[in-house]
C-alpha cells in the first residue's frame, strides 16, 4: 500500500512538471498567479512576479519577488534587451546582464558593481535534482570578485534550462544548493504550491 500512495506522489511531482512549458532561460512573462518553489538547503522560497510593470529610468520591467521560508522577501527588475536579459539596482539605477537570450559557450560577463563575474562553462548540461532530471542546460559559473557578500560562498554553478528557466545551483564540491520543486501556473483562489499540501 505505501509503495502505491508513493508512486503516485512521485507521478503527481513528476506531471507537475511534464505538461508545464515556460520556455526561455529566464521567465519574464508570469504573473503573480504563477510561482515557482524551489527547496533552499533546509528551507524554501518562492518566486513570482507582479502583474503590473515598472517604470524605472525611462525602461519597462518586470517585477519579480522572491520569499523565502523564513519571512524575507527579495524584489528584482528584470527587463528583456536585443541580446540579454538585464536587471538594475533601484537605488543606483545601474543596470547589469542577468543572461544572454541564447546563451553561448565561453559567453562572459561582470555585475555592474564589479562584485561577481559569471561565465557560461557548458552547454547540453544535464542536471539531476531530487525533483527532476534535466537535460540540455547551461551551466554558468559565479565567482564572487569583492568580499561585498561575505555571507556568500566566493563561488557558485547556477542552471539554466531552455524550458524551465533557473532550476538550481550547487557549490564548488557540486553539491546542491537549492533547486526548483514545483511549478504553478494559473493558479486559482486556494491553490498551493510547496511543502505538504
């Protein structure tokens, strides 16, 4: 009886994502019915976006917030160029490159503060999460340039997969840092999305 309920917790997980297509390394074009849930080492977080646009220094963006388990709440711009997707510091209005569109072996960038510098070191990356096998993903290593977040690792691998956008990272012995668990979109009044249902 419990190999049953358990084959068909896994077949609820495993449909959850098989009839889901987002599309796009980065996904700019959910509202806030739509989240992700991503497990974060012993906790969790969320991220969904706003369904109103900003206006900042004269350039639309998408509003994206990220809560965390413990209470926090991280709010980023986003906006797609002609080759990247951007982001910008509200309080410098300094903008940086959060990925290329079609991102390329060898493609390199650095955060507008000099703090990180990211670089795309594989292409058609598998990466296997407790929630999901992926495959065809670009792995980006981020390696931290200043001692500006020193709560932070000095390095990371972040990836990416064309069809669900960011679904992970991992330090630099490659053990999982956090990886995405769950995707809801659409959601009607009184659905949930992570943990125990």
């Amino acid at each position: 009886m419990s190999k049953i309920i358990g084959i068909l917790i896994l077949s609820m997980t495993l449909f959850s994502f098989t009839y889901v297509k987002l599309g796009g390394y980065i996904t700019l074009f959910e509202d806030s019915s739509s989240a992700k849930y991503y497990k974060y080492g012993k906790s969790h977080y969320f991220e969904y976006f706003d369904n109103n646009r900003e206006i900042i220094n004269r350039k639309e963006y998408f509003v994206r917030y990220r809560k965390y388990g413990w209470g926090d709440i991280d709010t980023t711009y986003y906006r797609k160029g002609t080759d990247n997707y951007y982001h910008i510091d509200k309080k410098t209005l300094e903008e940086s490159i959060a990925l290329p569109i079609s991102p390329k072996l060898g493609d390199n960038w650095i955060e507008n503060d000099k703090s990180w510098s990211y670089e795309v070191i594989a292409i058609k990356q598998k990466f296997k999460t407790p929630a999901k096998r992926y495959k065809d993903c670009i792995k980006v290593h981020c390696k931290q340039l200043t001692n500006k977040n020193k709560e932070k690792s000095k390095e990371y691998f972040l990836f990416y997969s064309p069809e669900f956008g960011y679904v992970g990272n991992v330090d630099s012995k490659g053990t999982i840092l956090s990886y995405l668990s769950e995707i809801k979109l659409n959601a009607k009044k009184g659905e949930k999305i992570g943990g125990k249902q």
